[in-house]
C-alpha cells in the first residue's frame, strides 16, 4: 500500500568513517553542551546556528548546516498539513505561514505526486496515515504542567476495526488510512482527507459518526461525505467478506490504533503522543549510536551515500534540536551519510535522533524565510509534512 523511498544516488562514504562511527556504537553517548558559536534568535524559546566545519565529513569538504535549538518549555511543536488536509502539497514556508509558525522543517516520507504520505503520521491526535513497516518514528507528548517532550522508536502502525455480532467478537484490520482505495482492500477515511472519500462508486461504503461510533449509513456507493468527528470505511468491490456483512446501521464499531515499537517504547507511550512522524533511520536511541537498519528495509546504499538530510533529535535534559544539512551542490555542501549524520549527532549532544525525508525535500524556515539551499533546480520542494514550531500560548 505504501511506498519506499526511492533508491538516491551520491558518492559513496569512504570505509574511515563507518569503522569509526562502529567502533562509537560500542558505547553510549555522553553528549554534554556543544560549542556552536553564536546563534541567531528566531523567537523566544527558538535559537538558530549554522555550521560549516570541514571537518564534519570525512574526507574533510565543504559543508553547510543549519540547526534549530527548541526549549520545550517555551514553544510546542507539532505536525503539520498543507490546508490542513492529507494527501496534498506545499512547500514548508507555505505551511510555516498558514500555522504561525516561527520555525518549520520537512518531516516525513512521501509519494512525490501526490503528497500521499510513507509511513505513520498523526496530526493533532489522529492518524491519517497507518504503515505496518517498522521504521524510525518521533513522537510528540504534551502533557499539562510539563515541558514538550520526544520519544522515538522504530514503530509500525496499523487500525484495527473491532465490533460484535450475534457470533462473537470481530476484529480485522483496515488496510489503509486516507489513501487510495484497492481492490478487496478495506480502507479507512478521516476528515482530515476532505468532505468526503473520493472513491469510485464501484465499493460498498460506511459512514460512521457519534460517540461511541455507530455505523449510520451503509450504501453501495462512492464519495461518501465524511462526518466531523466521524469517519467512512470503504471497501473496494461489492461482494463482501463475510465478517463485513454484520456491519449494518446502528452497529457499534470502534477503531483502534495499534502501536508496535521494536526497541523498548510502550504502545502506550505512543498513545500518549499528540503528533507521530515516521523517518527512515534511527540514528541514536536512549544514548546509543545505531549500525544496523535491516530492520527498516531502506532503498539500497540510502545510509552509506551522502545526501541532503533532515534530522530531529532531543538531548538528555529535553532540549529539541532540528537540523537541516545541504547537498548535491559540490561547492556549497556535499551532504551527509548516517555515519557522518550520526557524527553531528554526538557534536550536539543528541540522546536520541531520527532521519527525516531529506534530498530535495530538505528545507528549514526560520524567522519567515527559508535559511538553508533547498537541493531542486526548481527551489524548495513541495511536501506533504512539515514540523512547525510556534510561540506556547
């Protein structure tokens, strides 16, 4: 249902600095605080520095980086939605500028045509968009009386829909979230995706609203408007499964998020989380540089070759970072593989850190204007996500 990212081709890392970077992997990080001269305010709680140290690849080249420092007891951050809505484009200061935003980044993975997003992505407590591939994730927590907080993983996450009949107990799992309608597949459409699910009106569709959820409309139809608060399930083809027969007007159903993190997160850590983004390559987790992302099933030589990248991580004390580092321009910035990205990592001090959608992607917004040198011939890229970060109220 979902896509990978495409395979991306840069020189490859010279053997140094994977051995190295290996050998670090040994032992967990310190990270105490960077020397990064003197930022640039952007806001209160919002800091900006730019790092063009040689040094920070190996081979020594030119390099160009941009870094957010976040206080998460000053401003929020959140995901955020070009329009508000799923499977559409911007560009990251065109949705910097419709939330407020005095900082914004590209976040995740996405379909370059349509803006359909790659992996698992929660906006505002709601998931419109599942993936059962176990990939590297950020979480977002706000809770009341404390400050901003980040938990990572590698995570996968899928809807269940549960409900009874006069047999028992159903359970069977939506095969995908705000996305495009497959044959024989049941897919799940929130308000989010717009007003109604868009579809061919070859399907048999549910409408589903109130509190607890009911089904209130069953219909052999397309389009079907979505209720605010609600949703619609659809199902491509009209000849049935049987344990989709029962759902019929006036039964209950509900929908359940199913959280599988695969190194020591709980599912209900990620329940707690307000916004989810998923990445592609956990570089450091609880303190420890990661070697091997097997796990992740990433596009061929994506971590050893240099690239534009985006990264967010957090520090022991809570402190956020977002980086952007440019590429693809040999005389500005050559980008970064994991292992160099992972290096820039431990110079800030990072506990833990993800890699977001980079390449052409790769875009930060500071102070209303872009601040780094977006790789496309075109200018910054369009993309279906961004991190925005605004003023705590």
């Amino acid at each position: 249902m979902r896509r990978r990212p495409a395979a991306l081709s840069q020189p490859v890392l010279p053997a140094l600095a994977v051995l190295a970077l290996a050998a670090a992997g040994a032992s967990c990080w310190t990270g105490g605080a960077p020397d990064l001269g003197a930022p640039q305010r952007i806001a209160d709680g919002v800091r900006l520095y730019r790092l063009h140290d040689p040094a920070l690849i190996e081979p020594a080249g030119p390099i160009a980086v941009q870094v957010l420092r976040l206080d998460p007891s000053k401003v929020d951050l959140r995901s955020a939605l070009p329009g508000g809505r799923v499977v559409q484009l911007d560009t990251v200061l065109g949705i910097a500028r419709r939330e407020g935003a005095a900082a914004a980044v590209n976040a995740g993975f996405f379909v370059l045509k349509t803006g359909d997003p790659a992996g698992v992505l929660e906006v505002g407590g709601e998931l419109v968009s599942d993936s059962p591939l176990t990939r590297g994730a950020v979480g977002i927590v706000r809770e009341a009386g404390k400050p901003l907080s980040l938990v990572f993983d590698r995570l996968a996450a899928t809807v269940t829909l549960r409900y009874a009949t006069d047999d028992g107990r159903v359970a069977r799992r939506v095969d995908g979230v705000d996305t495009t309608r497959a044959r024989g597949k049941l897919m799940l459409y929130t308000p989010r995706y717009g007003p109604d699910s868009d579809t061919a009106g070859t399907g048999v569709e549910w409408q589903l609203a109130g509190s607890p959820l009911r089904v209130v409309r069953r219909a052999r139809a397309g389009k079907t408007p979505i209720p605010r608060g609600g949703a619609v399930l659809s199902y491509g083809g009209t000849d049935l499964p049987s344990d989709l027969e029962a759902l019929e007007p006036g039964r209950e159903v509900a929908l359940v998020t199913d959280f599988r993190p695969l190194l020591g997160t709980t599912p209900e850590q990620w329940a707690r989380a307000q916004d989810i983004v998923g990445g592609a390559g956990l570089l450091v987790h609880r303190g420890k540089p990661l070697t091997d992302w097997s796990s992740e099933q990433l596009a061929p030589r994506f971590d050893a070759d240099r690239h534009p990248r985006t990264m967010i991580g957090a520090s022991r004390d809570g402190t956020i970072w977002m980086v952007t580092v440019d590429g693809r321009n040999p005389m500005l910035s050559l980008g970064m593989s994991f292992p160099e990205l992972q290096g820039l990592a431990r110079r800030l001090g990072l506990h833990d850190a993800l890699n977001l959608d980079g390449g052409g992607s790769t875009t930060m917004v500071a102070g209303g204007s872009v601040v780094n040198h977006p790789s496309d011939a075109q200018g910054p890229r369009r993309v279906s996500d961004a991190l925005v970060v605004v003023p705590k109220r």
